[in-house]
C-alpha cells in the first residue's frame, strides 16, 4: 500500500503532544478557532508549537485558524510563531494566503469537498486540504464522499485528506484513494476525549497502513 505521510491535529496538552511525536507522525497540529472544542488560546497555541520545534525540530507544525483576523495572523506570525505551515479554514482568500507567504511560512488551503467540483488553487498555497464541510471547519469526525474525486486532474500542489480517519478498518478503503492524494489527517479519530490523543489508536492505525 501506498505510504502516506501522517498528520495529526487538534492537540492541547503538552503531555499529549509529546506522546504524539513519540509516534513517529510527520506533523502536528494546533487550532485557534473560538467555537472548536480544540481551541487554544494564542499563548498557548506558541508554547505548543515551541514544544514541538524543539522535541522534533524535523516534524511540521501547522497552526490551524479560522476565525483569526487578518492583523492578529500576521501579528503573531511577525513575532516569530514557531510554525512551519498555516491552514486556512473557513472565509480566507488569496489575500490572506499572500500574509502567511510573507512572514515565510508555508500555506495549507483548505477545501470542504461538498461535490465533485474542483477547487481553484491560490498561487501561494503549497499544499490543498480535503476535508468534510462543518460548522467549526473540521473536526466533524465524518468521511466525505471520496468517489466525488474520481472526476478530479491531478493537483498541482501535494493534497491531504481529512474527515472521519483513524478507524484501522478503512485501511483497506484507503486503498481507493487518488494516487495524488499524499498526507492523511487526523484528529477526532485518534482521541481518547476531545483534544486528547491515544498514541495507541495512532500507531495501530499506522501499522495497519503499513501492512
């Protein structure tokens, strides 16, 4: 089977974050959004990400937003948030991606897949998110309908796939997938309680992947 590269969000203890990268994933991240049960505060959200720079300075560390006004994104970014990458959920644009770009971070664009139309990539994004449409952006633990990519060209930019992961049954259906689909997201799917991470769950789903 394919080998996808592993994300997991939605982390809020730094015990658990810890645990996490103990795994092996290849990048986490950490949601700013009022109305996610996931939701951290700005000083929280830049002692996570500091955390993870320094217990693994190689994995990438997403700040998630939605919500986040445009001066308060790049005001945070300005002062040296220690991220690799920012997804953009919910009612962002080009003109936002074009902040992230300046403050030398990369941009992850995120498109809920409600049918079979294929997004227009802005010309900073790096990487495209497919994720199940909600009222907080993701998190809904619900797949969405996966033949609506059937139809789809090849993205330009690497793609990640979001929405109802974490079951080590499906690893089967995965093998469905788009060839051009390269990173798995996670995040309820994983999770002992809203937030919290089963390093168990992660592992075992990425063993079955393996196999």
């Amino acid at each position: 089977m394919k080998e996808y590269r592993i994300k997991i969000c939605g982390l809020t203890s730094m015990d658990n974050l810890k645990s996490v990268l103990d795994c092996g994933v290849n990048a986490i991240g950490v949601i700013s959004c009022s109305t996610s049960p996931r939701h951290l505060s700005l000083p929280e959200v830049k002692s996570m990400l500091k955390a993870a720079r320094k217990w693994a300075p190689d994995v990438e560390r997403h700040w998630v937003v939605r919500g986040v006004e445009s001066h308060v994104l790049e005001s945070t970014l300005s002062a040296g948030l220690a991220c690799t990458h920012v997804q953009l959920h919910g009612d962002y644009a080009a003109e936002h991606a074009r902040i992230v770009k300046r403050q030398g971070k990369k941009v992850v664009q995120v498109h809920p897949v409600k049918d079979s139309d294929q997004p227009t990539i802005w010309l900073e994004t790096d990487r495209l998110l497919l994720d199940t449409p909600g009222p907080s952006g993701g998190g809904t633990g619900r797949a969405f309908d996966r033949k609506l990519l059937i139809s789809w060209s090849p993205p330009r930019v690497q793609v990640a796939l979001a929405g109802g992961l974490g079951r080590t049954e499906e690893s089967q259906e995965l093998r469905n997938l788009p060839p051009w689909v390269d990173w798995l997201d996670l995040n309820s799917g994983v999770e002992s309680s809203p937030g919290i991470k089963n390093p168990s769950q992660i592992i075992e789903f990425t063993q079955q992947l393996a196999n």
